[in-house]
C-alpha cells in the first residue's frame, strides 16, 4: 500500500498491520496515510482538505 498524500510505500508489521492509518471521507470511502504524514498534518480535517 502507498499513502495517498506523500506516495511513500506505506510499512508493515509483523502481523501483516499497516504503520498508519485509514482516513475515512464524507462519501464512505478510505484513504490510507502514513505515519509522517500524520504528524505533519494534525487533524482529520487538515489531512482531508489534503487529499482533495
């Protein structure tokens, strides 16, 4: 998996688990962002208006 914001390739754990998070939109539909991406941008609304 890739972040949606930043391209990177997104990291895993042993588990199989995504390092980040899944960021769901007003239309029901999941963007997945990484962990740096997350710090840089705090709150669910900053990383939405960066996603469009």
């Amino acid at each position: 998996m890739k972040c949606e914001i930043c391209k990177k390739t997104l990291g895993e754990t042993f588990l199989k688990k995504i390092i980040g998070t899944h960021i769901k939109d007003d239309k029901g539909k999941m963007h997945t962002v990484c962990h740096e991406c997350q710090k840089k941008l705090q709150g669910k609304e900053a990383i939405l208006k960066e996603l469009k």
